[in-house]
C-alpha cells in the first residue's frame, strides 16, 4: 500500500512540475560543448577566487585587527566550500568526456543543493552593499538554475538515446 502511495506522490509531483528540456546551450551551441565550457570556465573561476580568498584569509590571520578576526570562521567555511566545488566540478568534466550519466546526475544534485545553499548563506551574510550584493546572488542563482536546467536536459537526452549522439559539422568543399 505504502509503495502506490508513495509512487503516486512522486507522478503527482512530474505532473505538477514541469522542467523544459532543452536542445542547445545559450540557444545556439551544442549541448555537449556548451556543457562543457561552463564546466571548464567554472573550474577555472572556482580556482581563481579560492587562491584569492586564501590569499586574503593568510592576510587576516597575519593581521591583528579584531574587526578581521571574527571574519575568520566564514572565510574558512567559504574556503571549504570553494574546494568542494573544485572536486565535484573536475568530476562533471569528467562525466561529461566519459558520458557517465550516474556521475552526471550526482553533479546535478550536488549543484541544486549548492545552489540552494549558497543563496540561503549569501542572503544571511549580505552586508552593507545589499543591492549591488543582491542582484549578484540573483544572477548567479538564475545562471546555476539554467546550468541545472542543461544537465538535466542532457542526462534525459542521453537516457533517452542510450547515448548522446552528436553530428560533426561538416566543412563545405
């Protein structure tokens, strides 16, 4: 009883929810390489802000201004999170070169949790600079939902066809 229960709660929610899948990223490039240019351009960024951010924590603690010092904690948690990022993001270019749907799908996940997580963190952490820090976290939010929105259109593709089946373009002779 309890297993019909359950598995008409979750068509309820497929049937409620209704998530568009798409055929090309930024409406004009394949699907695969655009997925994997975000990738390669977030691990290069990911990696590009936590060298500055551990730069900038070694200057706090090497600093004795108490202002600074209570800023430690959540430059660390910052740091750690940066670094998870790194890891899963390596693992989705590498899902996406090997075409591994489990690692794929993991990855989404991860980035609807992180996404979730992070604009929660940065609406309880907003400073002083509220709106330029605003719209920031929104536009961030709204490309990590359409990222989101592409992984998973690829991963239904791919479960569709067995495969993600791709057409080389061909040079006119």
């Amino acid at each position: 009883m309890s297993a019909t229960v359950e598995t008409s709660l979750k068509d309820k929610i497929r049937n409620a929810v209704e998530i568009p899948i798409l055929t090309r990223c930024c409406f004009c490039f394949p699907m695969r390489k655009g997925l994997v240019a975000f990738a390669y351009i977030n691990l290069t960024l990911t990696v590009v802000a936590t060298t500055f951010l551990s730069l900038y924590i070694t200057a706090v603690r090497n600093a004795n201004v108490k202002e600074l010092n209570s800023e430690y904690p959540r430059l660390i948690i910052a740091t750690t999170a940066q670094v998870i990022e790194i890891c899963m993001t390596i693992m989705f270019i590498v899902a996406l070169h090997k075409k591994y749907v489990v690692l794929m799908r993991v990855f989404l996940y991860f980035e609807i949790t992180y996404s979730v997580v992070g604009l929660v963190y940065s609406l309880v952490c907003i400073s002083e600079e509220s709106a330029n820090e605003l719209f920031l976290m929104l536009f961030e939010f709204t490309l990590q939902i359409y990222l989101a929105i592409l992984i998973y259109s690829s991963i239904v593709k791919m479960e569709r066809d067995g495969t993600v089946k791709y057409t080389r373009d061909r040079d006119p002779v």
